[in-house]
C-alpha cells in the first residue's frame, strides 16, 4: 500500500521543515497499513518549540488509539510548551471508540497544529480543528509555499487514507488490482501456466499487500487452473484475509470442499459469487456440501457476465470496504473496462513471454483512439530484486 | 546507452576507493557515447599517492585522444608522483590513429594502473600492461574484494564497451532494440496510431540514444504510416545518423523522394534492405528515381521474409557496426524471435492501451512453457517524467 519509501526516524532535536514532518507522519501512517481497516491510516510528529523532532506515532489497530495520542504519550508538559503537532487527518472532534483527539490535545500547551485533510465527514468537519482553536491553539490545514511540494504532499495526504475516503465519500468498495506480467505485458500463458513471472522479493510484497486490503478477489479460472491458498504468507504479518470468488455460472461450487482455499479458511470468510438466476441450481448443490461459503447473487450484464457493480454493491452490505482483484486476466480486464478500479499494483518481472502464445490483463478492454487511453495517475516506481513496479490511481 | 546513473565528479583530494574509482571512471567513458563510434567508450580516473582523486578524462570522439591521455595531459610529474590510473580498457600496446597509452604511461612516475578489460584482440592482450610492468609500474586487471561489488563492477565494464566488444569477438553489428509500450505492452492501436504513448522527456533520452548507434533501423510499416524524420533531434547533441529500412517486396522504394527521411539524411546514409529476387524491379525503380538509397540485397527465408543475420552481415559489409531498431511491432518481434537483439530499452508509460484493440511489440514471439521465457539480463530501471524505462541485454 506504500506509495512512498519509508523515511527512517530522525534523531531527537533534528529540525525539520513543515514538508518534512508532514511526510514523515505520512510515512509513519503507513505503519498501520495491514491492521486499521476500515479506519483511516493516521500518522503524527511532534515538533519542539524550536522545530526539533520529538516524537511521532500512528493509528496501529482497528479500535486503539489514535495516532496523536501515540505520538504524545510519552511526552511532558515541559516538552510540550509551544510545540507543534502534525497530523495527517483532521483530529477527531466526537467520542468514538477512543475519547476525542481533539479535546485531549486542547488541555496541553502546545501552540499549534497542523493537520493534512479536513475530516471527510460534512457533519463534523472543521469541529477538530475549532476544539483547538477555542483552547488557544492554532490549528491549520497543510500547505506548502513550494508549489511542487504543496502538490506532492497533498497528494500524498490523500493516498494514505485513499480507501477510507472512497469508502466514506462514495460508500463503495475500494478496489485495487494487482498484476504480475513480463515486460510485454504478459500475465499467463495460453495453456494457462503463469508460474512464477516474478522473483520471491516481488511476492513478498504481494502478501503484505494482501495484507493491506480486506479480501482477494479471484475469477473462476485462476481457482480452477492453479488451485490457490489465497491467504497472507508473510514472515512479519499475522492475518486473516477474506476470499472473493467470481464463479458466475457456479461451475465450481460443487468442488469448494476440494479446494485448498476452502482448508485455509473459514467458510464464513469466503464470498462464492454466482448470478441471480442461478439461485435454484446452487441451493441444490450447497445441500451437497459438508461446509459452504457465503453465497453472493449478483444481477448480470446483458452479455450474461457478472456486473461487477452490484457485485461490489453487495460486498459493501457483507461489510467488506477493500478488495484486491488479483486475476486472472479476463477478471482484470473486466475491472478494468468498466473503469471499477481505484489502485493497480503492476508488478513487472525482465521476462519476455511473447504476445503470440498468451494472455495479456487487458484482453477485453479496447482503446479506440489515442486520445481515449487510459491514464494511470500519481504514478511511483518501486523496484523488488530484479522485478520493478508501478502503483498508481484511476 | 548508460545504464547507471552520472556520477557527480568529486572535489579534488577526496579520497575514493577502488571501486568508486573504477566506477567514476565508467561513469566518465559514458560521456563519449555519441561520438566514438566503432571505437569502444573508455574513462579514466587518477588518484594521488594518498588515494584523492586528481582528474579523470575520457575518450572523446573517434580519432581524438585516448581516455587516459585525457586524464592525466594536465598534471605534473609531482602530482603523478606513485599516482594510481584506473582506466575501464587496457591501455594499449600499439601506435594506432594515437601513440601508444602504455609506453606515454611507461615514462611517468606511477605507481599502479588498473585497468577493468584485458584488450580483446588476443594478439595484443596483455601488452600494455607488460609495457608498463617492465617500466616498474604495477599493472593490474581490476577485481574487488566484495564478490557483490566485484559482479556488478565486472558487468559495468563489459556493457560500457558492449557494442565495441560485439563488433570485435562476433564481428556482426550490435543491435539495440528501442521501444516505447503503454502498461499493457501495446505499442500501436490496430489503426497503427501511436503517438504519443510516452511523454516530451522519455523522447528527448530517445534522441540521445540515436546519438549512440551507428543507425536507426524500421520496417516499411512505419515509414508507411508515420513519414518518421528518423534523424537525431536534440538540445545538446549535432549528430548525422543513418537510416536502415526493412521493405523486402520494395513497396515503398518508388515513393523514396517524397519521403520526409530522404529530405533530412543523405541519400547515401539511407540503406533500403529488399529480398535479392526483387533486384530487376528495384533497377527499374531506381531509374525512376532522382535521388536513391543505397539498396541491400537480402537473402529471404523460407517464408518469403528477408533473412534478419544476413541483413546484419550486409550492413556491417558496409561499415556500420550498431543499430537501433525502433519498430514497428512486427519489426521489434522479428528480431525478438531471432535472436539477434544484445539490448533492449523499453520505455513504458503510466496508461492502459488494452490488448483488445491494439498491437503488441511480441506479436510473433512464442513461449511454449515457461521455462521457455525469455530472459533480459542485468536490468536497470531509470524514470523519464512520468514514464519509465527498463534497460537490459539478452
């Protein structure tokens, strides 16, 4: 979910720039990347009175505490005289699940504090910011005189918590689509066999990836053809992901007790997608099954398929808030065509397959003039052993 | 042509160890990437008897002063007192268009000269270092005590004289394939529409590259649909290159004068490759013709393609010793699924093209498993603007 290289700590008393604290909060929002949701990712930094660091933290779990109070919970009144704190969301006005962020900030002596987005909730917005405000303390959104930085750290503001606000503001899943495919474009051969495009550093990230997002959403094939666990295998992260399957003609339902992915996980954690008209046929086959996973009727497409729209409709009413669609290549392009995709991760590996033998990710979708491409948007380069890849927005 | 970064030159008497020196040196042989062709690129580095560094040079343009004469024309006897020169070739033995480096080297007061390749022509190897042996000067081939700094410096040195080295062990030209694709790999709609798939910054690196290869190298398709100048367009360089066209049933040859290519180059910097049984039509084309490029006859392949080696045994008849393919699709497969690329720079942009409507630059390679992919070895990755380019050889 990184789409900045993290920035190490600075020691205690570095001065730093207003741009420099923001994106180390940013940084350290990231921290909390596989473990928030569906809360937004926070980060903070405490400046001295005179602009050294002091201390910093992040919103760590889904219920505990903010990211503010971490970064100010080790600190005395004396090292808070005129401080400076930065945060990357507006601090919370109303009492949730942990007391208000702003009211605990307005009883210490700070003098100021900036903050990188205004609450995306209309009802509360800018209440944060007053709470401060009343107790004396200056309270600002972020800017930059350097309109480069001003830009690049707005950016960044509002890519770290890019699901919770898609989430909030448009009340749908957020969708991200990770690809693996040679260097011309390559994700599968035709037989099928994609094993492995990329090196082990690559996959690594894939599962902290995984990580990052609620579910992994696969198509039929990928199941049928290579039989996949579909959970988090990473040395650091401890996990449980859900499991989206597309299998609109339930072709493979009947096998679900065979495949690995119905071993690894609970059933209850595993969404099984199959069309509307189908309902009859799949309650037959799930009397079959000793154990079933969520079954989700989706309406279909003139053509017959799936729409993918309801489809995310629906997993938004099961309470999922973020997908990663991660194949195969037909499941890709239809996010795709139908412009459904939020984030791509296109992992890329210094493989040539050769267009004449396989599938590329975008089989189905058409460009009809250069003007109509599509545009990947704020794109980042991150480079994984000998593999590279490139994040970017729709 | 570079495939590591321009290393900033250092302040007089900083002390740097073997390995910077040797790199600064590859570093400095880069700078002649445009001009020295056939020769190979060389750099040279001094360091002080403490190990500071006190100049570097390197080869400038064919013809003109070898890298080390560079380095050293401008310090005295008493800063070259046990002075250490890294130089990435062996200085060589034998008066040629310039003196000999090794006896000029052989008369100053050095103490060690580490050069990073033997010199490939076995009858000379080893010669300029005995020259300097003989003299009382340590004369060593460059190796590192880190194996990993060891590998990568060894494969810096063989790729900043790749094409020289081609030329010299195979005595077959050195062929850099240059693409630009979208995301997805597409290079062109199915219209053939293609511009602009990368953006003003990955084009100007695109001339520069022209810069470095003896010619540019299409097929008739391109020519046909995009009338390209195929010249070298940039800020900083004034280069004349020349023009390979690949039009094997010389569909194209009657309509040479109007096209905009035959303005801009020499008729005789412009080689026109067609199939050898269309010889008695090209000669009355020609007649027709009131200025006319150099026409290679080209043996055809079974298919009735022309016969790619032969064509490149045919330009290096004629003097060139590099070129750059630069499309279209069909073109870049071809030598792809030959097996005659040594480098490829694939440029790739932030936007989607999807395969449904457009071409791919492997449409003719096949990958029947993949262990049969095909491998680009030691890539590097460098970003132009919002784009990207990988950099490799086969």
């Amino acid at each position: 979910m990184e789409s900045i290289k993290h920035i190490p700590l600075p020691e205690r008393g570095t001065k730093l720039t207003e741009e420099q604290a923001m994106k180390l909060a940013i940084s350290e929002a990231y921290k909390g990347a596989t473990r928030v949701s569906p809360n937004p990712l926070v980060g903070s930094v405490v400046l001295d009175a005179q602009g050294g660091f002091l201390a910093c933290g992040h919103h760590e779990f889904y219920g505990g505490p903010h990211a503010e109070v971490n970064a100010l919970k080790n600190l005395s009144s004396a090292e808070l005289k005129d401080a400076h704190v930065f945060v990357t969301l507006e601090p919370c006005a109303h009492e949730g699940k942990t007391p208000s962020c702003a009211k605990m900030m307005a009883k210490l002596p700070l003098k100021k504090v900036t903050f990188g987005l205004i609450d995306p909730n209309p009802l509360v917005a800018g209440q944060g910011a007053d709470i401060l405000r009343n107790a004396g303390i200056d309270a600002e959104v972020f800017s930059s005189a350097d309109p480069k930085e001003d830009r690049e750290i707005k950016t960044l503001l509002e890519e770290v918590c890019e699901a919770f606000l898609w989430n909030f503001r448009e009340k749908k899943v957020f969708v991200a689509l990770k690809m693996a495919s040679s260097l011309d474009g390559q994700v599968a051969l035709r037989s099928g066999e994609s094993q492995w495009i990329t090196g082990p550093e690559s996959r690594e990230y894939v599962h902290y990836l995984r990580a990052c997002y609620d579910a992994i959403l696969v198509g039929k094939g990928t199941i049928d053809f290579d039989n996949p666990s579909l959970n988090v295998r990473h040395p650091e992260i401890n996990k449980k992901n859900k499991v989206v399957v597309i299998d609109g003609e339930a072709e493979l339902l009947h096998r679900f007790t065979d495949l690995k992915l119905a071993q690894i996980h609970a059933a209850s954690d595993v969404f099984w997608c199959v069309a509307e008209d189908m309902k009859e046929n799949v309650e037959k086959t799930l009397k079959t099954l000793s154990i079933a996973p969520q079954i989700i009727y989706v309406k279909t497409n003139v053509g017959g398929d799936l729409n993918l729209e309801d489809l995310l409709a629906q997993l938004h009413l099961k309470g999922l808030r973020s997908v990663m669609v991660e194949g195969g290549a037909f499941t890709a392009s239809s996010f795709i065509d139908q412009g459904l995709v939020n984030r791509i991760y296109m992992f890329q590996a210094p493989i040539i397959m050769g267009s004449g033998g396989s599938r590329s990710w975008t089989e189905t979708v058409r460009v009809p003039t250069m003007k109509d491409k599509i545009h990947v948007k704020n794109p980042r380069y991150l480079t994984f052993g000998s593999d590279f890849m490139i994040t970017g927005t729709f």
